[in-house]
C-alpha cells in the first residue's frame, strides 16, 4: 500500500510540473477538490511559492493569469500546509 502511495504522490507532483492541472485535481479527495478554485482559461500557472527570512518561514500559493499579454495573480492563499 505504501509504494501505491509513494506512486500517488510522484503522479500528483508529475502532473503539477507538467501543468496538468485538471488531472492533477483528479487525484485530491472530493473534499480537497471543493477547497481549490479550477484554473480558467487565461490562467498560465499554479505556484507555490516558498518564503524564508532571518526569523520566519512562510509560503503562499498563487495562480497567474494572463490579462491581455499581461501576468497577473488571480488568487492566492497564505500559509504552510
């Protein structure tokens, strides 16, 4: 069971970096699924993004779209899982 997990998970991120997300979000518990807005047309990217400093540790994830040849964050969600 431990290595269909492991498989799993290499397949959630493969489909990430492939920008498969609606496969992607094939793989996450419908309650998980509820949680996460769809991408939409003009969106380029979903990124998580890691933030380190002197005294903390934080991240955010975003998703960027393209307004009209220009990138701009449509959503995003503070925190660290």
């Amino acid at each position: 069971m431990i290595n269909q997990a492991i498989q799993l998970a290499q397949l959630f991120g493969n489909l990430l970096t492939m920008a498969d997300y609606s496969m992607a979000c094939a793989l996450l518990s419908p309650e998980r699924q509820r949680q996460y807005p769809p991408m939409e047309p003009n969106d380029v990217v979903w990124l998580y993004v890691s933030l380190e400093g002197e005294d903390f540790v934080e991240a955010v994830s975003v998703i960027i779209e393209d307004r009209e040849g220009k990138l701009a964050i449509r959503w995003l969600e503070w925190g660290r899982p």
